[in-house]
C-alpha cells in the first residue's frame, strides 16, 4: 500500500502489510497514523490498536489510512486518489468510504470538478468525537473511554494561532466599554443567524465524564452545536440532530443559564462549531481550573474581566460562578488575568455593575476557516523543522 504524500513525515512507526500479519498491521498502521496525526495524546499504540480492532474491519482500517490528512480539517481528497493509495479499485473502496462516512468518521462531500471526496475528520472535527456524540453509553464507548482517560492530556504544542476561541456570553455585549467594539463573528447570536444548516450533538467531554466517573456533571448534556457542512455531516451520521435557529439560540441561552462558555473556531468565517464548555468535564475548561495548561497554549481568549474598584462592594458573588476559579475576594474582587478566559459569566452576577469586559489586544481570530488551518500547519510544520534540526 502507497501512503499519501502528507504527513508521513510525522510517522515514527511504518510497518508494512503482508503475510500472516496483514490484518494486526493495517491497525498498527492505522493507530500509528492517527496518534500522530489526530490523537497525539494517545502514547500507547497497543491499546489504540485494540480499540481500532473493535471500531473498524480491516478494509475499513485499510480505506482510512489511505485518506490523506490535509490541513485543513474538510478538504476533500478525490476518490481516485485514495483508491491509487489504498491499491484498491475505486468501485470496491467506494462502499466502504461510505459506510465510514455513514458512521461520522469521514466527512464527503462533492469537489469543485463535481468528483466526490472524502476527509479525514480530525480531533475536534470526528475524531474522537464520534465516539461519543450520539449520546451512547455502549461496550465500545466505555472502552474507548477507559484508554481516553488513561492516556489523555490536553495538547501542549503551543501551536499559535490556536484551533478554538472562547466568545463572552451574551449579556457581556453591554457590559464593553463603549470604545471596545465586538464584531459579528464574536455575538454567538449573529453565529447562529448566518448559519445555513444546524445541528445540535450530545457534548463528547460530558459523555466521556460520566463514564468514567459513574456520575454526570449536571450540565445540560445536548449542547454542542455544529454548523453548515459539519451540521450536514452529523445529521447524516446519525450522530446529531437537525435543530431551527429558534431552537439553537434557545440552546444557547440554556447554556448561559447553566453557568457554561461558549467556544468556536478560531475565525471570523466558516465556523463550523460551537461548544458549551464547563470547568468539571470539558478537556480545555477543565485543563485550565486545574492548572494543567497555561490557558493560551489551548484556546484564543480576545477578553478579559475588568472590576470597577469603586463599585465592587465585596460581595463574592463572582467568586463561585467563575468556571476558571479566577477570581479571589480580597477588599474587592480580584481576578487572575494569566487564567480569566473573558467569557463573561460573572458579569451576570454583579448587582452593582461593578465588571465589564476590555478587549486584550488588537488581535482578531484569522479571516476563514481554511486560512486558520493553514496558519496552524505553517506553525505546526517550523515545529517539525526545529524538532529535526535538534
Ligand atoms: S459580584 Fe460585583 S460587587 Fe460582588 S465581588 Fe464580584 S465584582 Fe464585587
Ligand atoms: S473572571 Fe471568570 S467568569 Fe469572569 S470573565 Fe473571567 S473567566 Fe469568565
């Protein structure tokens, strides 16, 4: 089998197929392909491959591993290309594609010549998430949940600009000072206004959470809300269901109510997801509370908190409500800019109107989606240069 040109460079492992074994290798090919490339937090192979064994037939590992992994997350690759890779007949792998299509670990689509294609949904986009966001509580589930916990961790390449943003709630819109314009693409509202096609899943951190710790967090479980052609790909997996704007701003305000973040992609265009992020279960919100990462290293954060000292009374309100536990009392209220991710919540809870919002600098999340993903490989690729030149 032929790999695709990209981004085999990153492989620490090739074996290749043959004899006896072909079957164990195509999964050892797979788990290595995916562990550097999707799931760089899972550092051991062998229980990858277990889990790949249970998820996948061997044709069906042996068509993933020949879908290339491109730097943007939905840039299809052609049919053919992948049928050249994989030494397959087209009409043969073609079935197969669609199948893992159908079950939301590849996404397809048609391209600009009018030829179908496919790509590989990688973490945050499918993989892992769908495992996990049709709800389910299965055997498969669990296992997967069980190697999740044990090898996870929240990625620490400091890869600059990041995948995700945190975006304030929207109560916190009046509560910018009035020189501190906030753009469309920062009102959650106006994201679920532009949207053509939306979906709502199952939230994969509070699945993940609940069985692994036998209990649920509490916080609204259905929440993340997945755009255009994201939307259409879950929906068609089964994975997500078809919801009005009506119904997905009343999510939204749910999730306000609940004390959750929203995060989206990292841009201003083409946002294909938004999630509703807690400090007990999400892998980022959770990382930060904890102090595991430093907060920029996983998500952009374009505000922070600001306390009006002469209005704060005090009171500790803020205090609780604080997803990051940023915020400590001393004579007033005093929040930790290194972990505030100016999310706006605490606004909310301020009877005397004591805090607002300031923009943290001049800078704006990339124009497009596809602008994102390439800043991102550039970064990703000076690392590779530096890792190889040591
Ligand atoms: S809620 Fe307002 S008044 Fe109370 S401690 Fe926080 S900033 Fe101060
Ligand atoms: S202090 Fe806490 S609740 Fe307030 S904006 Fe910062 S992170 Fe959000």
């Amino acid at each position: 089998m032929k790999r695709g040109n990209y981004p085999h460079t990153l492989h620490l492992i090739w074996i290749k197929p043959g004899g006896e074994n072909l079957s164990k290798n195509v999964y050892l090919e797979l788990a290595s392909y995916l562990s550097m490339v999707y799931l760089g937090w899972l550092s051991n192979i062998e229980d990858l491959v277990k889990l790949l064994q249970l998820s996948f037939t061997p044709e069906e590992a042996r068509a993933l591993l020949s879908v290339p992994a491109k730097p943007v997350p939905v840039e299809l690759t052609s049919i053919s290309e992948i049928a050249a890779t994989a030494s397959m007949p087209e009409k043969e792998l073609e079935p197969i594609l669609d199948r893992l299509a159908e079950r939301g670990f590849l996404y397809t689509g048609e391209m600009e010549n009018g030829e179908k294609g496919y790509a590989l949904l990688r973490r945050g986009y499918g993989f892992t998430q769908a495992w996990f966001w049709a709800g389910k509580r299965d055997a498969l589930t669990k296992k997967f949940v069980d190697i999740y916990w044990k090898y996870h961790f929240p990625d620490k390449g400091d890869v600059s600009p990041q995948n995700f943003r945190y975006i304030p709630i929207n109560i916190s819109i009046e509560s910018l000072q009035p020189e501190q314009a906030i753009y469309p693409h920062e009102m959650i509202v106006e994201i679920v206004r532009k949207a053509r096609k939306i979906a709502v899943a199952h939230c994969a951190c509070r699945v993940r959470y609940e069985l692994a710790n036998g209990e649920h967090c509490g916080h609204p479980e259905e929440v993340c809300i997945k755009f255009n052609e994201l939307a259409e790909q879950l929906i068609r997996a089964g994975l997500a269901r078809e919801v009005s704007k009506e119904e997905a701003l009343d999510i939204i305000r749910k999730t306000e109510e609940a004390g959750l973040v929203h995060f989206t992609d990292n841009t201003q265009e083409g946002i294909l997801h938004n999630c509703n992020c807690c400090g007990c279960a999400c892998w980022n919100l959770g990382a930060i509370k904890r102090r595991m990462v430093p907060r920029d290293q996983i998500i952009a954060t374009y505000f922070l908190r600001e306390t009006d000292e002469e209005l704060c009374t005090a009171c500790g309100s803020c205090v609780d409500i604080c997803p990051v536990d940023a915020v400590s009392l001393d004579d007033i209220a005093v929040v930790d800019e290194d972990w505030c991710v100016g999310c706006g919540l605490c606004i909310a809870q301020c009877s005397s109107e004591a805090i607002t919002l300031k923009r943290r600098s001049d800078a704006v999340p990339p124009e497009t989606f596809e602008s994102l993903h390439r800043e991102r490989e550039r970064a990703y690729e000076a690392i590779r240069v530096r890792t190889r030149e040591r």
